[in-house]
C-alpha cells in the first residue's frame, strides 16, 4: 500500500478515537481563548484618535456586534453590524481629542480626508492582532497536545506494563506511541487553524460593515440626552452665570434676604453674576453653586445644605433670550481640592497611581464636557457662551506661608507646584478645545496665584491656606475674572479700583 495512502488512512482512524476528538475539542476551545485573551491590542490611529484594535473576550452567542470601549466610560456596540464566531472586533479609545486635528472624530471627516484611510488603518491594527494572537494559538495548541501526549504514553506503558511485563517490547510500544501522538498532534492543529482560518473570515466578513462609517458617532450612533427645562420662566436679564465655586464665590458676604439655595451655594454679594451685571449695567443671573460638578449640579440636581438644587442648564433653558452664558467647570469634576491635599500631605505626589487617578477623572470629565457643550449649543436663542479656564494657585517659586502648609504636612516642593500647573493645563486644554471645537470663545482668568506681591494694594486675588476656603477666588479677585468675560461680550470693562474698598 503506498505510504501517502497509509497516512491518510492512519489521520482517519485518528480522527475516530475519542481521546483525539477530545484533545481537539479542547485544543480549540482553549487555544482559541488563549489567543484571543492573551494577545494584546494593536495601537492604531483612526478618525483623528488613537485606538487599540483587538477582539472582545469570548462569549457563548453565536454572534454579536463589534464594540467600543472608552475608558473611564462604558462599551457601545456598533449598531447595524453582526458579526459571527469567536472573533468580534473590539476598539478602546481613551478620552476623546476635541482640537483642530482630532476634531474629525465626533463629526464628519472633512472634505478630501478619506474615510477609508481610517478603515484601513482598522484592518491593519486587526491583521497584525490576528498575526500575533495565530502564534498564540499555535503556541497553546501544540502545549496541550505535548501534555496529552505525555499522559497517553504513561497510559500505555502502565497498561502494557501490567499485561506483558515491564520488559515488553518497549521499542514497538515507543514507535506505536510516537505514530500516535505525532497524528493526534497534527489533527489537533490542523483543525484548530482550520476553525481560528474560518473565525478570522466571519469576523473580516462582519466587519464589512464599518467600511461605510466617516466618524465615530456613525459607529456607535448619536445620543444626547439635555436636561428637561425646570423652573419658572426668567426674563428681563442680559446674561446668566452657571459654575461653581468659583464664581458662586464662596467666602463672600450673603446677600440680605438670601434665599436657603442661595445659601447653599454660597452665591455671594460680589460672586461674578454680580460684578459682571455691575460693569454693564444690566442685569445677570447668577446660577452657579459652590460644590457644582458637571454631572451634579449642571445637568443633574444637586444636594447642598439640605436643598436640592434644579439642574442649572434645567433652570437656564427658562431664561428668555439670554445674550451671553459664562461657564465655570472642571476643578471639582476631577477632585482637585483632594490633588492639591494630597501634594501637601506627600513628600512626593508624582507616583503612577495618582497619575492613573487623574487620568481617569480626566476622562470622566471629558466626556460629562462634550454633553455640556452640547446642552449649551441647542439652547434656542443661541446665547454668546465663554467658557472660562481653570487658574493656578500658586507662582511657580512660590516661598510664602500657603507652599509650607499646615505644621503636620511637609508642604509643597517645586517640583510639585510644577505638577500642579501641569495638570491644570491639561484640563485648559480639554476646556479649550471642546470650547473652541462650538466656536465657543474661552477666557482665561487674569487673577494672580497665591504668593504674587501687591503691588496696587488691593491685595491678594485667591484666599490662602490659612483662609477659610484657601484657593477660590477674593472679592478682588472676581473682579478682575469679569474684565476678560466683559471684553469678549462686547461691553467695555471698568477698571479695578486704585485702593481697597471700604470696610
């Protein structure tokens, strides 16, 4: 019988043995979820972003649809797109880039970039994750199979053993052994590439579908959800001021007959809505509440004091035809009394678990900021909106009393005053960009960090550590906030006062 014959004959008794059929099912199920947990993703960049392009962990449906996967948020499936076997696509994509290069990701490509380039960058970062996760799998195939190996010959001596004697023929019983393991081997692997070969084609086959797709949002699909309005109608006023902290202006005077959520929030007799309405001459509303987070306070409803505040964008969806909206967010969506605590109390605040910490806030922050701007650009008498920028509390060589802190805390080192700016101009660029990307305009505060000399007398512009809320802004202060927000709306600014006022 010729040898290429006898083989063949020899693979089909193998495939008829139980024990080969189970090495094979196991070979594919476990080499297949090897290589599809143990590959990493392949970093792309598409649509303006950078993206991993992997394959989700496996699951026991017969299908499903590819997903993306933003940190610090959640997972989308791709709506529209099904695709078959173990293999489904898989895109993680960090906080989304809103400047003039990246902007592309949320809307259309513009004209002449080509969303194919952006596909084929996809199927790239997928053939190279195919690739690696083949030799993956051809690694844990030939593992297991080397194991069940070494089980059936211990199996077969025992049993040749017991039958014939520790000295039966043992070259006979090496050669039948060796003929098959080699054929269960090469079956094992032969079907597992078979099946990983038809997974890949399923899953290139479903992925067909993304090739129509000009942007993220055409992936993932739109949604936006804007708070409901709330409150009663407001008329009668040129601008409003929503925010926090900062511009509530917490540590002023209360004015008289303040309401409890007046109270509340803090909204002081010189918070910015004032001072703003003082400079030209009209009337502002002052919305914003000390303690406001974007998702607490801006579009959602917040506790403070023991009253719950509407939603400010609920409550600005009642003003008649305001001319401008001045915004005021960010600090308190990254925690950033708790950054700046945490410098004090550390003899070194650069370590990576803090920096993964900022990071992730970051992209929280990033992603509550897009349903902002969003909120804030569909609102119907399309007001003038600033955005105003985060300010840093102290100078980069600083020496004053604030930098040494509290007696038990070793204070703040330079390096650590420059970690501080840098992570604050990481949040302006996130303002900044997504601001710039609705034609939104941005200011920046003119006020003077903590440890900055005098010279007109008026004293410092931030409360320092020894004040009651160390960092937010002095009546002198805000002041000085409203002369850029009154320059950008069209109303000259009045120029701070040349001696303290009285009292």
């Amino acid at each position: 019988m010729p040898r290429g014959l006898r083989l063949l004959r020899g693979f089909g008794r193998e495939l008829r043995s139980p024990l080969t059929l189970l090495l094979v099912l196991a070979c594919v199920a476990g080499g297949i979820w090897a290589a599809v947990t143990l590959t990493p993703a392949q970093d792309v960049e598409a649509f303006g972003q950078h993206l991993s392009v992997g394959v989700q962990a496996p699951s026991a449906t017969v299908s499903g649809p590819p997903q993306i996967v933003q940190i610090g948020n959640t997972r989308l499936d791709v709506p529209d797109v099904t695709v078959y076997g173990p293999l489904r696509p898989e895109l993680t994509i960090g906080p989304v880039a809103r400047n003039q290069t990246a902007g592309r990701a949320m809307e259309s490509l513009a004209e002449g970039d080509s969303p194919g380039d952006a596909l084929a960058a996809i199927v790239t970062g997928f053939e190279h994750w195919y690739g690696s996760a083949t030799l993956v799998l051809v690694a844990v195939v030939l593992g297991l199979c080397g194991i069940a190996g070494v089980l059936r010959v211990l199996g077969v001596l025992r049993r040749t053993a017991r039958r014939a004697g520790a000295g039966a023929r043992p070259g006979v019983v090496a050669r039948h052994l060796s003929r098959t393991v080699t054929r269960s081997t090469v079956v094992a692997l032969v079907v597992s590439l078979a099946v990983w070969g038809v997974s890949g084609v399923l899953a290139v086959a479903g992925a067909s579908g993304l090739r129509d797709a000009r942007s993220l949002t055409d992936l993932t699909g739109a949604h936006h959800i804007s708070p409901s309005p709330v409150g009663p109608t407001v008329s009668g006023v040129r601008g409003v001021v929503i925010g926090d902290s900062r511009v509530a202006r917490l540590g002023g005077p209360l004015p008289a007959g303040a309401s409890a959520e007046d109270a509340g929030c803090s909204r002081s007799t010189d918070s910015l809505a004032n001072q703003l309405g003082a400079a030209i001459g009209d009337e502002v509303l002052n919305l914003a509440c000390s303690g406001a987070r974007i998702s607490a306070g801006l579009r959602a409803p917040q506790q403070v004091g023991g009253v719950t505040v509407p939603p400010q964008i609920g409550r600005l969806k009642q003003v008649e035809d305001p001319a401008f909206v001045a915004v005021a967010v960010g600090p308190n969506d990254l925690n950033w009394t708790d950054i700046i605590g945490y410098c004090y109390a550390a003899t070194d605040c650069a370590d990576n678990f803090t920096a993964g910490e900022f990071r992730y806030r970051l992209a929280a922050f990033d992603r509550d900021y897009a349903d902002l701007l969003a909120d804030l650009a569909t609102l119907p008498s399309h007001p003038h909106v600033v955005v105003m920028t985060s300010y840093d509390v102290l100078r980069p060589d600083a020496q004053c009393s604030t930098v040494r802190g509290p007696l038990q805390y070793p204070g703040l080192t330079p390096p650590e005053i420059a970690l501080l700016a840098e992570r604050n101009a990481e949040l302006n660029q996130v303002l900044t960009a997504g601001a710039r990307r609705y034609g939104f305009d941005v200011v920046a505060p003119p006020v003077r960090p903590l440890c900055t000399p005098s010279p007109d007398g008026l004293g410092p512009d931030l409360q320092s550590i020894d004040d009651p809320y160390p960092f937010h802004p002095t009546g002198v202060g805000e002041l000085r906030m409203t002369i850029p927000i009154v320059d950008r709306i069209g109303v000259p600014a009045a120029a701070p006062p040349t001696e303290p006022p009285p009292g």
